[in-house]
C-alpha cells in the first residue's frame, strides 16, 4: 500500500463510501447501512457546521437527501431510498416536504422497463446543495 501525506479531516466515512461505490467496490446494501447509520446520528453539531441546512431550515434527513439528489441526479426513487437506507413511506415524506420547500421536483421517465421515477433538483435546490458542499469542504 502506498504511503503519502494526507491532511487530517480531508475524507470522511462518507466521501470513502461513495467513491467506493462508484467504482464498484461496494455494494449499495452495505453502503444503505452507513448511510441509515448517519442519517439517525446526525447531531445538532454536524448539522450546525453544515450551515446551509440551518439557514435554509432543512431538517438532516432532508439535506442528505437533497446531498444524495445532488450526486446521484440519474437515481430512481427506489435506488436512492435503499442506498439512504430508509424506508419507501420514511423516504415520500422526506421527499414531499423537499418538493414544498421547492427544493425538488419529482419527474416520472419512460424507459424500456417501465417507468421510472426520479427527482430532480430545483434552482433553489441546487444552490443550498452547492451551499451545502461548500460549508463541508470548508470545514474539512
């Protein structure tokens, strides 16, 4: 293994997980587990130092949502409720309260298979989500 400099607090558990996913080296099952894990322990401290959440009045649940709509825009709902780790109902909630804080809005796709349904982020969305990542790397 490699050995070279790393500044402390440069990656997170959750910076690991998803390149990791997207390079197939982990499965979504084992990755909706750490992100059920995260979405329940998030502390008024993590959220605080998100910043963005505080200001736009988004609970955690709903910025790892908005965080998860931002980096996978392709996902089905189904795909990204299991790759969050939460449930169908758990997740309609979270996702009707993003859609009337006018964060997101839901678009129904036809494909061979069917249909699929996904969320897209709003331009409102799309700056807190930035504002989001921004605050995180400034932090790291």
């Amino acid at each position: 293994m490699p050995e070279f400099i790393i500044r402390k607090g440069a990656f997170t558990d959750v910076k690991v997980i998803h390149h990791m996913t997207k390079l197939g080296l982990l499965s979504v099952r084992k990755q909706s587990v750490q992100r059920s894990r995260d979405i329940k322990t998030i502390s008024p401290q993590v959220t605080h130092s998100l910043g963005a959440e505080v200001e736009e009045g988004l609970s955690s649940q709903e910025s790892v949502l908005l965080a998860d709509v931002a980096e996978f825009p392709e996902s089905g709902i189904a795909e990204r409720y299991k790759r969050l780790g939460i449930s169908v109902r758990q997740g309609q909630k979270i996702k009707d309260k993003l859609i009337e804080k006018k964060m997101i809005q839901e678009q129904v796709q036809t494909i061979s298979r069917g249909k699929l349904r996904v969320i897209r982020l709003t331009e409102q969305g799309r700056m807190v989500a930035e504002n989001m990542q921004n605050s995180r790397s400034q932090a790291a």
